[in-house]
C-alpha cells in the first residue's frame, strides 16, 4: 500500500491552535529565510531551497528552514529529496506538534523501503499527537497496521524455495506474467523489447524446456499481444491488446482457438467484454467457458477491479459482473487467475493489510459461491515492491511468476517457480484425464464432446471438445467429489468413465485414456459406468440420476435407434438369483428412461445373470466390473 499525503494539508496543525513556530535567532540566517520565501512565494522554488539550505547552514536549529524545503520538494515532485529534512524536524524536534507531519512522511517513506521496524515507530509517534477524528488518522493507523502485519510474518517466513527457470527460459532482458497448460506442457509467457509478444515453451520428455518462440504467425503482428491466459488444455487462449483498429477501448480482449498444431486469427471477444474503458489481464477457467479479467469501466467500486463473465454456446459471453467488495477494493484490484479447480482465485492488490505496493492474495470460493476473505500470499513472495501475479499449477505444488529488477533506468525480469507451502496449500487439488478420441475401426482422430458431472452435487461440471484433426482432450478432475465422464460424438455410441476422487489422493496422478468409439450400428454396446445401486438391491443410487439423464437425453436426440438395456451380475450367489436381480435392476433403468420421456417403443430390457462376465469372477475387480448395466443396439 502506497500512501500519497499533501505536504500542504499534511503540515497544516498550526490550524489547531497548539503549534509553535521553531524560528532563529540568528539574524542572517532570518534573513536568507525571507529570501528563500519570496522566491517560493515567485515559485522559484529550486532557488528557494537553495535559501532555505543557506539559512540551515547558519543555524542548524532552523526548523521553519527544514519546513519550508521540505514543502518545496514535495511540490517540485521530488519527495525523495524531501526526506532528509523530514529526518531533521523528526529527530530535533520529535515533541514539536507544529512538525508532527514530519513523523507521517517518513512512516510512509520508510514503509515503501520495506524498512517496517522504522515505519512503526515513525507512525506511533504520529499517533500520539492526534485522535481518531483527525483527518489523517487512518492513513497512520493503516501503516502502522500494515508494519505489525509485515514483521509478524518476516519473522515467521513461508518456504518457497524460489528458483530462476532454466536457460533458455530466461534468455529476455523482460519476460513475464507465465502461465501453463494442466499438464505443465506448455509455457506461455509475455516477451518485451519494443512491444508485447506471447512467447511459448514446450517441455520435452526429459523435463527441460524447448526454446521459447513467437506463438503463432496468426496471433503475432505489428500490435502488442500482453498478458493471456489459456484454458486447461492449452487450446483456447484470450490475451489483451491495444489501439487496434477493431478496438472498443485503449485496451481490448482477443480470443483464439487452437486446432492441430495452429491458432486461428485472433478475434476481438466483442461487447459486452470489451468497453469504450480499459479491459485487460485475463483469467480463463480450466474449460474456456468463464473469464475473469480488469476493467476500469463505469460501475466499478475503485480505479480498476475484477470482472467475470460466463459463455454459453447460445448466449455467447454473459453481461460482466463485479465481483463486489468481497475482493474489490476502492484501490486497483488486478491480475486474476483463477485456479483449474475453479474454487481459488489470485489476484493483486495494493489496499489490503500487507507488505506495501502490489501484494498477492488470494480468496477461496465456498459451496454457496462465495468468496471468502482474500489471504495475503506470505512473506518472502510478497515484498515492499510490486508483486503483481501468481500462476499455481492444477496439483497446487508449485507456483510460477515473475521478478522485476532496475539497473539504472532499465528494467530487467525474470520468470521463477516456487514450491507451494503447506501453510497455504489448495483445499482441493486437480489432475486431469488426457488423451485421444478415435473411431474403433479406422483409428481416426474424432472431434468429440466430453461432459465432465459432478455426482457429489448432481451438478455438470465442464464441457470441452477434443481436437478435431489429432483427437487430444484434456479434461480437469478436482478433489472432493466423484465424477461421471461422457464421450460422445455425432453418429457415434456414447461412452462413460466413473472417477472418485472424494478422499484426498497423496498422488493426484494423471489419467491417460485413450478411447475408441463405434458407430451406432446394430450390435455395438456400451456399459453404463455410473448407473449405481445399493448392495444386493435394485434400488437406483441418486448418484445414478445424471447417467440416466444422460443417457435419456441421449436416446431422445436420436429417435431413430432401439436398444436393450442388459444387467449383469458376478457369479456370487445363485444363478437364479442373479438371474432375478440383473433383471429387476435393467427394469429399473427402463423404468426410468421412459418416465423421462424415453419412446417406448425404442426400448427394451433383459437380465443376464452372471452368465456374460467380461472379466475374472476370482478377483474383486473383475467382479466390480461384471456387475453391470449395458446399452446394446438392436437396431
């Protein structure tokens, strides 16, 4: 946090009728005092200081002289130089109210240094002289607030083991905001010289990073391309520019899709997005289907704050929300990136309780869509300086960002990783399932649409579309929840996947499933995974109600197919009894299916008993997965 105080409000006490003017008894240095304010009063101040610096030389008592330099500085916008007066009205006259400003300016100028121990003793002191209506008391209260705040956590600092990135990672004088794929494949990040370019990174199989490139010929041209951000899969990327000529304001966002190994021609996201204001850093969610990102547009609660939209195949992008007081601030509330787990959100900020400048936080979102009190990222992350943004990987070990020095009147930054601590570790970490979609028997990449559910809330999760010419999908699965996974693709008999991912899972380890899929044709089938009944019964689990309206959905978009629905049981028990109970529970599923609006005369059902396994009776596993539910076509 930055505090910005007038010289002339700041050193006003005078008016409260407890002042004293500090003088001279020296009468030359009286003298050249009156010159100096003269010259003030011409505003010539550099002549002025000069006075004052004469004077001060005569009688280094002189305070009214340390004063009215002070004030010259301040209004020539050189409030650097204006410290050292500040520290001589300080330290000579620490009880004097007439110059207790003196006690605020460097509170606030040792605060920007970092110097904490400093700043709060500078600002109890201040304190001391005023009451809580005094026009400046929360601006002192606020920096000795945030200099308790600070020390506190110096003295116990998160281990982040911050390491630069590798050559040729770091081969920019400035590279920055990094962001990667889910499955840490690729690094994009923002390469500067003259202007802004998205650079990529791909990692190789012995873990090191490829040369970093220019994106796309597509997506580079004459304009800048700033801060992106792409969703989980790498294939759907939204970045900033400005002044194009399609433009809607001085700063717009752009959209671009990948297919194969190309991005299309970058398009402007459009209204309502995109304003007459500043629209800029955006944040995708692991699906591409909702952005957060800044604005500076009317409606606002400060200078720029944190918007989000939502995209719906028909609607297109939804009117932008604020995301309110909960996250931003009468201040500047930037760089949002939201974790693939959609429940953790980071952004920046510069008027929360914290180190100084820019800090990170981050806010995590609760069961009824709230986000709680943004948390300070920690020390040593978090400096004096502006740190401005955070990308943490889906299994939430590890964080990447940038770091900015100056030499000279140069700056310089570099892109490094850190080891996320435990102390502020995600509450649900993600994996991810990956791999291609293809037909069964041409082996043909296939565009598909995957459905991820949420069983645990009977809720849908995320939609991706797999690569219509190399058949790759990526799909995020997060901790604290099972799933239901739905692959389907025109023409084609749908597939379905059970995750369970409700306990905490040390690993986290990806999924790599390849999956063939057939076309509908008479005989081809497909087992219903997450069609669930409690033991020994055929009683539908609830859980089972997003299959089977799945699956309803499915049959009712193509009216034209018959199917059996077959049960299955393991050979545990009678054949009698598995012959009852595979048949009871495929009555069920039908039962259901046309109270749904399922055609009867599409539909069918039989029971099997264990009579048809598909794997070893012998083994627990294999008697999991003959206890099932299958969709067969019979037409």
């Amino acid at each position: 946090m930055r505090y910005l105080v007038l010289f002339l409000l700041l050193f006003s006490l005078s008016s409260r009728g407890y002042a004293q003017v500090i003088m001279t008894k020296n009468k030359k240095a009286a003298k050249i005092f009156d010159q100096g304010k003269k010259l003030q009063a011409d505003r010539d101040f550099i002549g002025a200081i000069e006075r004052y610096d004469a004077a001060i030389q005569r009688d280094s008592s002189f305070a009214e002289a340390y004063r009215q330099a002070a004030a010259a500085y301040f209004i020539l916008r050189k409030s650097a130089q204006a410290i050292p007066y500040y520290t001589q009205l300080a330290n000579r006259f620490p009880d004097a109210p007439r110059y207790a400003g003196a006690h605020l300016r460097l509170a606030e100028s040792t605060f920007d240094e970092g110097k904490y121990d400093v700043a709060l003793q500078y600002s109890i002191k201040y304190l001391s002289f005023i009451t809580s209506k005094d026009r400046y008391y929360s601006v002192a209260k606020s920096i000795k607030d945030n200099c308790e705040f600070a020390l506190a956590r110096i003295e116990n600092p998160l281990d982040f083991k911050p390491q630069a990135l590798p050559y040729p990672i770091n081969q920019f004088d400035q590279q920055y905001f990094p962001v990667l794929s889910a499955d840490q494949a690729s690094l994009f990040f923002i390469k500067r010289d003259n202007d802004e370019e998205i650079y990529v990174s791909t990692k190789g199989d012995d873990g090191s990073w490829s040369v970093p490139m220019p994106i796309d010929s597509a997506i580079t041209s004459e304009y800048n391309e700033g801060t992106c951000s792409v969703s989980a899969d790498g294939r759907t990327m939204v970045f900033t520019s400005c002044m194009r000529p399609d433009g809607f304001g001085s700063c717009d966002l752009y959209i671009t899709h990948k297919t194969g190994e190309h991005w299309s021609v970058p398009e402007n996201i459009g209204r309502p997005i995109n304003s007459s204001a500043w629209d800029s850093q955006p944040a995708l969610t692991a699906d591409g289907k909702t952005l957060y990102y800044v604005s500076n547009r009317k409606g606002g609660l400060g200078k720029r704050d944190i918007w989000v939209s939502h995209f719906d195949q028909e609607e297109g992008w939804s009117h932008p929300r604020n995301l309110g007081p909960g996250i931003n601030t009468k201040s500047d509330d930037i760089s949002p990136f939201i974790h693939v787990n959609k429940q953790r959100l980071f952004f920046a900020t510069d008027a929360r309780l914290g180190f100084g400048g820019f800090d990170i936080y981050y806010s995590e979102r609760d069961s009824a869509n709230k986000w709680a009190e943004p948390v300070n990222f920690g020390y040593p992350i978090n400096t004096s300086s502006d740190e401005l943004a955070m990308f943490i990987t889906a299994d939430g070990t590890q964080g990447y960002y940038s770091y900015e020095t100056k030499k000279g009147t140069k700056l310089y930054s570099k892109l490094f990783k850190i080891d996320i601590p435990k102390e502020i570790a995600l509450k649900h970490r993600s994996s991810y399932v990956t791999g291609i979609i293809y037909d069964s028997l041409t082996s043909e990449p296939l565009e598909a649409s995957i459905q991820l559910f949420n069983m645990t809330t009977n809720q849908a999760a995320s939609h991706v579309v797999s690569d219509s010419i190399n058949g790759k999908y990526l799909m995020v699965l997060t901790e604290g929840a099972e799933y239901a996974l739905y692959i389907d693709a025109k023409n084609y008999l749908f597939k379905s996947y059970y995750f369970n991912l409700r306990e905490p899972n040390e690993e986290m380890a990806a999924v790599v499933a390849n999956i063939a899929l057939s076309q509908i044709e008479k005989g081809e089938k497909t087992t219903l995974n997450n069609v669930l009944f409690d033991h020994d019964s055929y009683a539908l689990s609830e859980k089972s109600n997003i299959a089977l309206s799945y699956v309803a959905d499915y049959l009712k978009n193509h009216p034209n197919i018959e199917i059996e629905i077959a049960g299955h049981t393991d050979n545990v028990g009678t054949d009698a009894y598995n012959q009852k109970l595979s048949a009871n529970r495929a009555s069920s599923v039908y039962d259901y299916l046309i109270d749904n609006g399922v055609d009867v005369k599409m539909i069918n059902y039989q029971g099997y008993g264990s009579s048809m396994p598909i794997a070893s009776n012998e083994i627990d596993c294999g008697r999991a997965k003959n206890r099932r539910i299958e969709l067969k076509i019979l037409k």
